[in-house]
C-alpha cells in the first residue's frame, strides 16, 4: 500500500513540474507564475465536485478576487494612441 502511495506521490510531482517547465517555455516566467495562482482555485473546486464539500460565501469571494487578478494581469494591453 506506501509503495502505491509513494509512487502516486512521485508520479504528482514529476507531472507538476514538467507541466510548470512547459509552462514556463510556452507563456514565460512572469506568466507562468500568475497562473500558479490558481492551484487554490483548482483545489476548492475538485472539493466541490469531487468531495461534494460546501464552502462559505467569503471564500467564494476570495476565489472571485483570485480569478478576477488573473485575467486582470493576463488581459491584452491596448496600445496607447498618440495625440
């Protein structure tokens, strides 16, 4: 049974690190590390889902807060017009 555990635990990380490296190639660092911020977000869902946990409403709130500063940094700038 700790060998499956063990195992599941190493697979994980192996998998979240290569998903980071990837992330990193393709979007860059700066990017890459905004969207780290949504592993909370991702648990609080799988909880939802899969767990069928409830949360209360500030917590919703602060997932409001967490995916609205995400496509905040992430939403395309508009190049300024000269005058």
């Amino acid at each position: 049974m700790w060998a499956g555990v063990v195992t599941s635990a190493l697979l994980a990380n192996v998998f979240a690190y290569l998903a980071w490296a990837n992330g990193v190639r393709v979007l860059g660092a700066a990017r890459t590390s905004v969207w780290n911020n949504l592993a909370p977000v991702v648990g609080i869902a799988l909880g939802v889902l899969i767990l069928h946990e409830r949360f209360p409403a500030p917590l919703w709130l602060a997932v409001g807060v967490i995916l609205a500063g995400v496509l905040l940094t992430n939403w395309p700038a508009r190049e300024a017009r000269a005058a």
